[in-house]
C-alpha cells in the first residue's frame, strides 16, 4: 500500500478535507485507507460495543461522534473486538481510555485525548447518519486516507 497522505492532498486539493491536528493515535496502526462507516452517540458506548463485536469491519474506518463529551467510549475491550472484526480506523470525536492497554493493537484509533470515566446509563446511537465536527463532514461510503502527514476525506475513492 504506497501512498502519502500529502501527495494524495496535492493531486486532489479541491475534492478532499483535511481533519484537524487535534487527533492523536492512540493504535498501533499508522498507515491506512478504508470507507466511512459513521455512528452518533450520546455518551454511552453500548451500541458502539455491538458494531465492533458483531461487524465486519473489513476495509473501514468507523467515525464515532460524541461531540467532545468528557467520558471513554472506546477502551482495550473495544479495540480487540476491533481488530479482530478487521476494522481499519476508529476516529473518535471524544476520548478513549486503556492507552497503555491498546497501543499495541494494530488498529489506528484517534482521539482527542483520553479519560478514565465512562458512561454507564444506556442512551440510544444513531447509525449511519452524517457527523460532522472539526468543520468535517462525514458520511457513510466517504473514503479516509491517513499517513504521517495527516487524516485526508474524500467523497471518491483516490487509490
């Protein structure tokens, strides 16, 4: 898979968005490219859980909004569940937790930052809807490129 996210941005500049610096890896995966699979939620992970458990997530990046909240959605449990269902990328808008447990998981995850509390009362999700944070928009069938150079959208697929 050669790519670089800056050549990808150059050839495509008025097709593609860039998400902002503010999202660290947290994974161990740090070159990848899959199609956008999106989910809302309102601080609590339990519809999270059942994606990542149940799902294929071969060739996919799953885009997690939970606009910014202050508890973990995805930890260590999250992350195995990830990597064996053979999901790319998790982009979380919020925080993760387990940093210490899941930084050898081959699986990019990106976050704001971490914290150690979770939500524990069940509150629906929405799935497949578009999100849009960090004046990004994604929707389901998008394309995310991501290299050490940055996190590329795209509506069409670029390689």
């Amino acid at each position: 898979m050669e790519f670089f996210t800056a050549d990808l941005y150059d050839a495509h500049a008025q097709d593609v968005h860039i998400l902002d610096d503010d999202f660290v890896n947290y994974g161990a995966l740090n070159k990848f490219y899959g199609q956008v699979q999106t989910i809302s939620l309102d601080k609590n992970n339990s519809d999270l859980v059942k994606l990542l458990r149940d799902e294929d997530g071969s060739g996919k990046v799953l885009v997690v909004d939970v606009q910014k909240e202050y508890f973990a959605v995805v930890g260590e449990n999250l992350m195995k569940f990830a990597f064996k269902n053979n999901w790319k990328c998790i982009i979380v808008n919020g925080y993760i937790r387990d940093t210490v447990q899941i930084k050898d998981i081959s699986v990019a995850l990106f976050a704001l930052g971490k914290c150690p509390r979770k939500y524990i009362p069940i509150t629906k999700a929405l799935r497949d809807a578009e999100v849009s944070f960090c004046g990004v928009q994604f929707s389901n069938d998008d394309w995310v490129y991501e290299y050490e150079d940055g996190i590329i959208l795209s509506k069409a697929k670029l390689i």
